[in-house]
C-alpha cells in the first residue's frame, strides 16, 4: 500500500496493489455472469454499463478496508458497481466531457478497483482554474454553478484526458490488475480512457473496472 498527496493539497491519494485474493474469480464473474445495464439505470453519469457486484465483493471490499484504515475508523459501504466504459466520445453528454465529483459531503469516500492494465486507462485528478478548487462541498454551490457555466462556454468534446482552459490535471493513478485506488469522493476526477479502449461492453478491450462508494462514520 503506498499514500500519496496530491499537489498543493492535503488530500491523500491510497493505492493497493494485488488487493483480492480471488481476482480471477472476479474477472470470470465480469465475464460470464455479470449483466451489464444501459449507460443511466444506475442513476448516475457514468458514461457506460453497471451490475451491482453480489455480496461476497462487499465483504471482501469491507474487510480491504479494515486493513488500510485504523481499526478506530469505521466504514459503512454503499455500492459497489462493476463498471464498463461504453459511451464513444462523440455520445457524451456535457456534464460527461468535464471531471466530477461523487460526493458533497467530506465524509464520503470512493474508490476504483482496476480489472483492466494500464493500457485502457487509470483515473486522473484535476482542479479548478478559476476557484482553483480541487474538492467542492454544498457551500460551493455558487462555485459549482460557475465552474458548470465556464465548461458548457468551453465546448470541449470526449473525455477529458488532460489539463484544458477550465481544469488542471494534477494527479494521475495508472491502472493495473489488482490495484484499488481510494480518494474522498468530493475530488475532482474523471476516468483515463485511452486510444485502445472499445465501447464494447463484451470487448477484451472494454475498459473494466469496480467503483465502490463508502461513507467514513467517525
């Protein structure tokens, strides 16, 4: 496990690498059980297709957790979403074309749970320009609306990928195999999606992987 701050900040950045024993049962269950629903039924943005992983990832996620943080801190987890990219660029919406935030709230955690390497991207960071804000809350309200504003002016189109006249990237995790990644859910983010990705939910080159939420109860 390793920690690392992202710049000009005091917000950390965790990464576990090899974090479940069972990895090929995980990516067999990706592979022949999960059903993939249409970009939107899980009430989110996600640009792709969800399942909600079954309760054995749950508790192999809960017991992850107990591990990385002190046993003083509690976790209460929320969901856990096997993930595929499938929305092309030129599909996206907007609100999909910018980095997003899961979470309003300080306590709120999130985490990403690579199946894919790093050839089909990891997850980059970014701040704001303007309010240079890297994580938001409801007080934001004003900044948010703004920072909403200044992106649909913009007209940028497909993934944001890197650094743009409204955002800066400043931190960027490569995916591997194994390898989780866990950040407060109120950064600014948005998934690496590269060149070799296919939006093909049943491609070898679909860009997998398992986005659970959790929320920090002391």
């Amino acid at each position: 496990m390793s920690e690392s701050l992202i710049a000009d900040s005091e917000h950390k950045v965790i990464v576990i690498d090899n974090a479940f024993n069972d990895l090929d049962k995980i990516i067999d269950y990706a592979n022949t059980t999960a059903y993939f629903h249409p970009p939107g039924n899980d009430g989110t943005l996600y640009p792709g297709s969800r399942d909600e992983m079954p309760a054995p990832y749950y508790e192999a996620f809960s017991a992850l957790l107990k591990s990385v943080f002190p046993s003083s801190i509690e976790h209460q987890v929320a969901r856990c979403w096997l993930s595929k990219i499938t929305l092309k660029p030129d599909q996206l919406s907007p609100m999909q074309t910018m980095p997003h935030y899961d979470s309003l709230l300080h306590e709120d955690m999130a985490a990403v749970h690579y199946l894919s390497g790093s050839e089909l991207g990891g997850t980059n960071f970014y701040r704001y320009r303007k309010g240079k804000n890297l994580t938001l809350s409801k007080e934001d309200e004003p900044i948010i609306l703004e920072m909403l504003k200044q992106h649909q002016s913009s007209k940028a189109k497909g993934y944001i990928e890197q650094s743009n006249e409204v955002f800066e990237k400043v931190h960027t995790v490569e995916a591997q195999p194994n390898r989780v990644v866990i950040y407060s859910g109120n950064i600014l983010h948005s998934p690496s999606v590269t060149a070799r990705v296919e939006f093909d939910k049943k491609s070898a080159n679909s860009r997998t992987s398992i986005n659970s939420f959790f929320k920090r109860l002391n």
